[in-house]
C-alpha cells in the first residue's frame, strides 16, 4: 500500500448567548429561575470546508438545591485524513 502524505488546518470560533427570562426577583411557587441558552461553533478546515454547529438550551431552578437542564445540538466530526486521500488500490496475489 502507497503511504500518503496529507495535513489539515482548523479554525474555530464559539459563541454563546444566555438570556435568563426569569430571575429570583420574580416570585412564583418553584421558578426560582429560567434560562435560555444558545449556541454556535464556526469552524473552517482547509482540506474540507466550513461547518457550522448549533446549540440550544434550557435551564430551570424550582428551588436553591436542584437544577434541570435540557439541550439539543448537533454535531459535526470531519472525515478523517486517510479516508479523503487514501487511493484506491488493487491486491494482487
């Protein structure tokens, strides 16, 4: 098998959001506080081109001794090196 010679640069960036809708000024029976999260992560590979990654969130305190979180995001994993430059090839006994 043919060895083969490949390299790859990455450049990320991450950015995030909280927006709390509800705060321990408002007093309601367990909301104690309400948040809302978001997300995204840019990133750009020089042998493969940009994706773009979301992320969403929740968080809900109904009192000082519990926390429920809950998020959706999606993710992006690039194909490996020897999966884009590897050539194809034919055994021969």
């Amino acid at each position: 098998m043919p060895d083969t010679f490949a390299n790859r640069d990455a450049i990320s960036a991450y950015a995030e959001i909280l927006l709390p809708l509800v705060g321990r000024e408002f007093k309601l029976p367990l909301l104690q506080s309400f948040e809302l999260s978001a997300a995204a992560r840019s990133e750009h590979y020089s042998d493969f081109g940009n994706t773009v990654s979301p992320k969403f969130g929740l968080t809900w305190k109904p009192a000082d001794w519990i926390m429920v979180r809950a998020s959706h995001s999606q993710g992006f994993r690039p194909p490996s090196l020897p999966a884009l430059y590897r050539g194809s090839f034919i055994a021969t006994a």
